[in-house]
C-alpha cells in the first residue's frame, strides 16, 4: 500500500497497527470521519474520549504508553484547554484538531510544544491531519544531524526534531560532524550552521558531497546573518535548502519535510527501476 498525501508525501506499507492513539474530540461527525481514515489508510484503531473525564480515564486506566493524542482545545468539562493543558503536562505528543483560531491562538499552541495543529476550515483537513499522524509516527525512521558551534542552537534544532519524533545527532563543529558521518551511513539529512570556526558551512557542504550526493544526503544551511547572497553559496556548495533563522516552526518542519520526502521519492524510483531490470 502506498499513501500519497496531498503535500506529496509518501507512506509505503509497514503497518501503523499497535500505536495507541487517543482522539479528544466530542462531535461525532469528526470523530468519526478521523477512525475511519485512520483505520483505512493506515489499519490504526483509535481510542475516542468524548469529554475530559473519558481523557482522564484512558490515561490513568491504561498503563500502555500513548505514542500521539488528537485533541481539540476545548472539550465538554474542559471548556478553557485543559484538555489540551493536561496532555502537554503529561509529555503526551498533541495534534490539535480545532476549529478555532486566531494568530492569538497560535502563538499559545507553539509555545505548548505540540506535534501540529490542523484547522477545521476545508475538506481536506481530515486528509491533513492523518498526513500529520502518518509522518510522526514515521520519523523515527530517519536520521538528522545537526551541525553548530553554539550549545544553545544545537539544543533548540534538537529539541524541535525531537518533538517531530526524528532521531537526532547533534556535532559542535564540521571535523565531529564528518566523523558522525563515516558511523552513521543512515544519516539522510544534514542541517548545518555557516558561520562555525574550523569548517563553514559551506565547506562542509563541499566535503560532504565529496562523498555522498544529494540523491543519498539532503543538506539544509542556517544562518543568522542577514547576507542575502548565503543562501545561493550554499547551494552553489551543494546544499540542498537554505533558511534564516529564527525560523517560523512551521515552514522549518515542512522544509525538513520536503527534502527527506524527496529521498523517500528517489529511493522509491530506484527500487522500481531494479524491479523492472
């Protein structure tokens, strides 16, 4: 089986079956529309809480960790989000699924690190959100290192991969970086800052391509420096997508998204090919 979401992302087959997910969510129409897409797409079978007790329940009733829960903000005893308040305190990865909102409202959402938040506002936000369940419980499959001199950048890009449920490496300069590289062959996507003292960025770029090609690595460069001509350096060296920070958490998951979808993409072709040879 082979799901193709309406972003382009590809999901190849490996069941999504045993992963608990819990879906706080008290209208029957959506709740509904969102086991049944998820059990056809992806053969997962949800478990539905109607009101804040009925979350409460399955969480203290049943020690079985829970890998994601889909919530709306507000529920029926939890009219002011604390739903939504007592699945982040639990460390319980969120996706919310609501109808309302506002740049107010998102603001709040990012700062409770949740997984994503789906809008309620076209008819594809059912085919969105089971994107958005699909690419996190299929992370884990891929491998990112992060590349930066400064403690306090490698730890905020871990912490936002990390939350996306990528396995994360992290080196604090290019020498390190390239040594992670020689141990770890399944490493499909490099972030790296530029401005780092032994190897920059771009240099980095040029070595790691030296070795393995944008077919087999993505490489994304960051910068804070406000040079507009960085960005076509970079890809000049070879990299593959450029962004400045401090980036928005949204365009910087979908960037990430973009190129590993794009090695899914290659992989999946050169499989075919050898079918057919």
């Amino acid at each position: 089986m082979q799901f193709l979401g309406i972003s382009g992302m590809q999901y190849n087959g490996d069941t999504l079956e045993g992963n608990r997910i819990l879906v706080a969510e008290d209208s029957n129409v959506f709740s509904s529309m969102i086991s049944q897409k998820l059990k056809e797409q992806f053969n997962i079978t949800v478990e539905l809480c109607r009101n804040f007790e009925d979350l409460q329940q399955a969480y203290e009733l049943n020690s079985q960790p829970i890998q994601l829960a889909i919530s709306n903000i507000n529920l029926p005893g939890a009219e002011n989000g604390e739903a939504l308040n007592y699945l982040v305190d639990l460390s319980v990865p969120t996706i919310v699924f609501t109808s309302t909102f506002q740049e107010k409202t998102r603001e709040g959402l990012m700062a409770k690190d949740i997984v994503d938040y789906i809008i309620k506002d076209n008819i594809f936000a059912i085919d969105m959100l089971a994107e958005s369940v699909c690419r996190f419980l299929t992370n884990q499959r891929h491998h990112v290192l992060i590349v930066d001199d400064s403690p306090t950048a490698r730890a905020l890009l871990s912490t936002r991969l990390k939350r996306y449920n990528f396995r994360v490496s992290t080196a604090e300069n290019g020498v390190t970086a390239i040594e992670i590289l020689k141990k770890n062959p399944d490493i499909g996507l490099v972030i790296t800052d530029y401005n780092m003292p032994d190897i920059d960025g771009f240099e980095l770029t040029r070595r790691i391509r030296h070795v393995r090609g944008s077919h087999q690595l993505r490489v994304i460069g960051v910068s804070s420096s406000s040079d507009r001509l960085l960005s076509a350096r970079f890809l000049k060296a070879g990299g593959n997508d450029f962004m400045m920070r401090p980036f928005i958490d949204e365009e910087f998951y979908c960037r990430v998204n973009q190129n590993l979808d794009t090695l899914v993409q290659i992989k999946n072709a050169q499989e075919r090919m050898k079918l057919r040879a």
